[in-house]
C-alpha cells in the first residue's frame, strides 16, 4: 500500500482526527491549569506577606512595650534609692535600708555609699547570689562609676555607667552597669548611693514570663554584639526580629527582639479564605474534568488501538471469517476468506443465498441447511465440512465453524462463521491411509522377525543347559565301577530330571515370548525372592565353574513374595549373572566373586518393592558402552546378538518397576531392578 492510499484509509483518518482534538484539548487544559495556578500562587503569596507583615508589626508593638516596662522599672527603682537616701544618714540604718531592698529586687547586685571624693564609706552584696565582684576588684570599674557619677552630679538626677563585663569563677560571667544617683542636701552633694545592675536580670526582671518563652530578648551594641540574653526563640521556619532603644541617663541600649514563627497562615483573613475555598473548589473541579478528559482520551486511544490491531489480526489471518445478519446477508468478510473463494470483498457484501462460491450441483443442499440454521437451530460448535467452489471453477473442501453472533446487549444480530481450507489435509490423508495399509503387511512381518529373534536369543540358555545335562547323562552310562553303580544311577536320574525340568522352561520361554511379543499382560503370581535365585542358580552354577567364579547370595530375611511373570523374571536374573560372569572372564581380574542380593526398597503406602541386583567385579563399564548399553542388537559380545539388556529393561518396566546400573567400587558393576510385592487382598 502507498502512502496516498494509507493516508486516504478512514481509520487513518480518523486516528488523525483523534490526535489533532487531544492536542486541541491538552492545550486549552494547560493553559486553563496555568491562570488558575497563577491565581492561586498569587493570593497565597499575598496572604502569607500580609501574614508576616502583621506578625511583624505585633512584635515590634511587643518590643516598644517592653522598652516601656524596663525604663519604668528603673525608674522604680531611683524612687526607692531616693527614698533610702532621705530616710537613712547612718552607715548603720543605710545598711538596713539596703539590705532590704537587695531582698526585694533581684536584678541588684551590690549597693555602694561613697563620699563626695567618691571613697568607699560601706557596701552591701545581694544576699540573693554569690558576692558578684569577689574574683574582680572594685577599683576595675571605678573609670566607669566616677564618670556616672559626674554626669549624675551635673544633671542633679540619676546617670547610668557604661556596662562592663565582670568574669566569674566558674568561667563564665555577665554584663553589669551602674547606676550612680547623688545625695544633695542643701545644694551640696555629701555622697553617691551606687547600685550594680545585671543586663540579664533586668530583662528578667522587668520582662513578662510570656514574653520571655515566645521570644528571644537581649541587649546589644551598635554593631550588633549581644551583651545578654534571656529566652529562647520559638520553632519555625521563619525569623521576626525587633530593635528598639532604651535610651537611660548617660547610657544607651539597643533591645532587640527576635521570634521564630511557622509558615504564615494560608487564611489571614475571612475574605482571603473565602477565595481560597473557591479557588479550592475549582482546582478540584479541574482535577475531576482533566481526569474524566484522561479517562476519555484513553477509552479513545485504546478504541483507535483495539480498531487497528483488529484490522492487522483480521488482515493476518489465515482462517476465513464471514459474518452474516439475521436474514442470511453477508455483512463482513476479511482477506483470507477471499482469497480462499477468489471473491473479492465488493463483491460478497450484501449477498444472499444462492452464495457465488457455492457449487452448481449443491445449491438445493446449501439452501436447505441455511435455512435450517437461520430458524434457530445452530450447527455444532466443533465443526462440520463443506465443499465450495473458487471463482476460477476448482473445488476445495472447508471445515466450517459457526456460533452466535452476540452485540453488547446480549442480543443475537447475526452469525460468525470461520472457515479453514482442509483441501490438502485431506489429500494428504488419502496417502496416508494407503500408506497404512502397506505398513500393517510389513509390520507383521517384522513381528514374525522379532518373535524369531526372541526366540533364538532365550532359548539359547536351557538348551545348553540341556546339552550340558545330556553329555553328563552319557558320560554316566559309561561302564561304571560295580561299588558306583548306585551312586552313578542317581547322579543319571538327576541330571534327566534337570533335562525335563530345561525342556519343560524352554516350553514357558516360547510360551513367555510370545506373550511378550503380543505386548499382552503376563499371566502373574506370587513368587518368592528366594525362589527365584534357586530356580537359576543349577544353570548359574554351571557357568561358574566353568569360569572359575564364586556366587555369593545374600537376602534379607522376612522379605515379602514379588508379584511377577515368574519365566520372564527369572531369564532377567539369569541374563544378568551370566553378563556379570562374562565381565569378570578377563586375565586380569583375580577376585571373580559374583554378588546376588535381595532386599527391601524404597516404598510409600501405596507400592511396595524388592530390590534384586547382580554385582560383578569386572572391568565396569565405559561411558561410550554405557550410553548405549539398553539400545536393541548393541553387544560387545562376539557371538552376542544384543538382545538381552533391551529385553530385560522391558520386562522390569512392564511390571511396573526400574532397570538401573552403577559402578561398584574399587571395581565392577552393579545391575539392580525392582519389582512390586503381592498386593494384599481388602
């Protein structure tokens, strides 16, 4: 197809069309998305600058009440120094008099009274705290004091020291100033009365507890330096700081103020809440419209999709589908159907009875089965065969399949029938029936083959063994010794009876191999372990001391009967013995023991089993033999035929159990196999 074609398809079409309204959308959704964004970010930025600007406007009010509450406090605290010094003239009732109002204010630290020349006339330490200035002299600070005092003097009022720091012994220290206010009497000034401050104490003092815990409170200089702190700054994520000026008689201090608050609050206000619930409302308004336009355009694309992966499926396929209404009009078919019948598509749509594939002499027959199936009666699912004619004339044969044409409704609109062209397969089945038949001629001659083979390989060991009994028998007919007469007559009935007893299992050998032969179940019973063993040992021992081997027999006792054909079982055992003999008639191998053993095997509840096994002490096995070693007419035997292993794996298998070998250390091979015990009876 070209690209003009493909462009001009309708499903093309209208996958273009699709895309092209998405874009459309995403676009009037993107930029509607931005404007509501942008609105929202706005409001919530103004909010929160309101927010901050009102919260710094509260502190800012909270620091000046401050400044006010510590400049009110101080003054207090000269009425009460004035008051000390106009009811007390004594060293004696001055001490008093301080002392008790050391007591009263927390934030003194030591009060002096000094003369006019500003000598130490006596002093008083808070009781409140250790002494302040035991580590420091007095005379460090005296620069400062004199200074206060003089201003103090020039102005007839209080004047505060510039503050200094004053070490403790613990290594730490404080910020402490003075506070310098002259006694006048009369116009003359007779004395100072000195009180320490400490900066800290003062704010805690002066300062509401409240205030203390929100905030965080310190004096500082004017280039920033914090001179004392009291508080701690709130946890947030954002810092307020307030600076106001505690301007005292010879001395200036900068109050700062700092607070940590969280994110401004999103609703400041009852308006701004209001529009940020609306703006809310919206955005979740928008959210559920772009979702349901999400799920929309998916539904579509998957739509689109689904249309166009129907069209590549129909169009791949090789199976004919037809589609035909509730009149029997055909409404669709794909490529495959029309290729099949050489139809193109135009020309079936719409047709009804008489079809254009359907052969001239079958149109009666055709018409007939229609109409039986546009009553009702719908044809079997798994199919039925047809004959339909091609547009050049030829016939071919169809397998039909049809079934219920259903809508989403659960209403029948029509059928859906799917052709398959069997035309080959039935050709090929012709030639395979004649194929057949000549293969049945042949595959009962290669049983006669196989019953021949079977026969010669397990008939070879009783008639040995009768050859064997017979040479003996004559050698025994031989003039004997008078005194051996009797001996010799029973050594003579013997070996006939072993003869009777070979000729009698050469008869269940044919009668067992054919059987096997027949692939029918053996006749079955319960047999012994240790009868088995003994039924082969005369014919085992033979061999042995031909070769010079020793058997070994070893059964477990208490060992339950094996349920087994009791002939075929026993030419496993005996074709096992002898292979092991055979391995250990070598030059080479010294030990020539021949172990045949019987126990219990692994079993469950529902099986149980006897393990039977044959170890040589031969050469072993190489991996090349034993790759092979069960394959049919495969020896290492000069005048062997490579029957036996095979024969024995099927027989074990046959009764159910398992053939298997592995070397035996230091050197050798064990064969095992195994065989069910008698099921009990219930």
């Amino acid at each position: 197809m070209n690209m003009p074609m493909l462009a001009s398809h309708p499903l093309i079409q209208r996958l273009t069309l699709i895309w092209s309204l998405r874009d459309r959308r995403l676009s009037l959704w993107a930029a509607l998305v931005g404007l509501v964004a942008a609105v929202l970010i706005t409001l919530v930025w103004l909010a929160g600058r309101y927010e901050a600007s009102q919260v710094q406007s509260t502190l800012e009010r909270d620091t000046s009440d401050a400044v006010n509450d510590i400049r009110s406090g101080l003054m207090r605290d000269v009425q009460a120094l004035q008051a000390l010094q106009a009811n007390h003239n004594s060293t004696q009732t001055w001490s008093l008099g301080a002392g008790s109002l050391l007591r009263e204010h927390r934030d003194w630290l030591r009060m002096e009274w000094r003369d006019a020349q500003m000598q130490l006339l006596t002093h008083m330490d808070s009781p409140l705290r250790a002494p302040s200035f035991g580590r420091t002299p007095r005379s460090n600070a005296l620069n400062e004091i004199t200074q206060a005092c003089q201003k103090a003097r020039r102005s007839n009022g209080p004047a505060y020291s510039a503050s200094y720091f004053v070490p403790q012994e613990n290594g730490l220290g404080f910020e402490v100033m003075d506070l310098c206010l002259p006694w006048v009497v009369a116009g003359e000034t007779l004395g100072y009365s000195i009180t320490s401050y400490s900066l800290q104490e003062i704010m805690a003092e002066h300062l509401s507890p409240v205030f203390a815990r929100r905030n965080e409170v310190s004096f500082t200089e004017p280039d920033g330096a914090r001179l004392a702190i009291i508080g701690q700054r709130g946890r947030g994520v954002r810092l307020f700081s307030a600076h106001q000026l505690l301007d005292l008689p010879g001395l200036t201090l900068m109050l700062r103020v700092d607070g940590r608050r969280g994110a401004p609050d999103l609703f400041p206000n009852v308006l701004t809440a209001l529009v940020t619930a609306m703006s809310i409302a919206l955005v979740s308004v928008l959210v559920l419209l772009v979702k349901d336009s999400r799920r929309r355009l998916r539904a579509e694309r998957d739509l689109a999709e689904a249309l166009a992966f129907r069209k590549a499926m129909e169009d791949s396929l090789v199976t004919g589908l037809r589609a035909r209404d509730l009149q029997g009009r055909i409404t669709y078919v794909n490529p495959a159907f029309c290729q099949m019948v050489g139809f193109e598509a135009a020309e079936l749509l719409g047709r009804n009875n008489p079809m254009p594939y359907w052969p001239p002499e079958m149109v009666g027959e055709y018409q007939q089965r229609q109409a039986i199936r546009l009553a009702g009666n719908a044809p079997p699912r798994e199919g039925y065969e047809s004959v339909f004619m091609r547009k050049d004339g030829t016939h071919i044969s169809v397998l039909i399949i049809e079934a219920p044409l259903i809508n989403v409704l659960g209403q029948q609109t029509g059928w859906m029938s799917a052709f398959l062209d069997i035309t080959e397969q039935r050709r090929v089945e012709e030639l395979s029936r004649a194929s057949q038949e000549r293969l049945q001629a042949t595959a009962r001659l290669a049983t006669v083959g196989e019953m021949a083979s079977l026969l010669s390989h397990e008939l070879n060991q009783p008639l040995a063994a009768i050859a064997s009994y017979a040479n003996g028998s004559l050698n025994l007919l031989q003039p004997p010794e008078p005194h051996d007469t009797a001996h010799t007559l029973a050594d003579l009935r013997l070996a006939l009876q072993r003869i009777a007893e070979q000729a009698g299992r050469a008869g269940k050998v044919i009668n067992s191999v054919h059987d096997f032969v027949r692939r029918r179940d053996q006749d079955r019973e319960a047999v012994m372990p240790q009868a088995l063993v003994d039924a082969i040992m005369p014919l085992v021992q033979l061999q042995a001391r031909k070769l010079g081997v020793r058997v070994m027999i070893q059964l477990d006792k208490g060992l339950p009967a094996v349920w087994c054909d009791r002939t075929m079982v026993e030419q496993v055992l005996l074709n096992l013995a002898r292979n092991g003999m055979q391995a250990m008639d070598a030059p080479d191998c010294t030990l020539r023991n021949l172990y045949i053993q019987a126990r219990r095997a692994a079993s469950n509840r529902q099986h149980q089993w006897v393990e039977l096994s044959v170890t040589d002490l031969g050469c072993g096995i190489s991996e090349d033999v034993a790759a092979q070693l069960f394959n049919p007419f495969f020896t290492t035997k000069a005048e062997g035929m490579g029957l036996g292993l095979s024969l024995c794996r099927t027989v074990v298998e046959q009764h159910g159990g398992h053939l298997e070998f592995e070397p035996h250390a230091p050197r050798g091979t064990v064969f095992r196999f195994t065989l069910p015990v008698q099921p009990t009876a219930h």
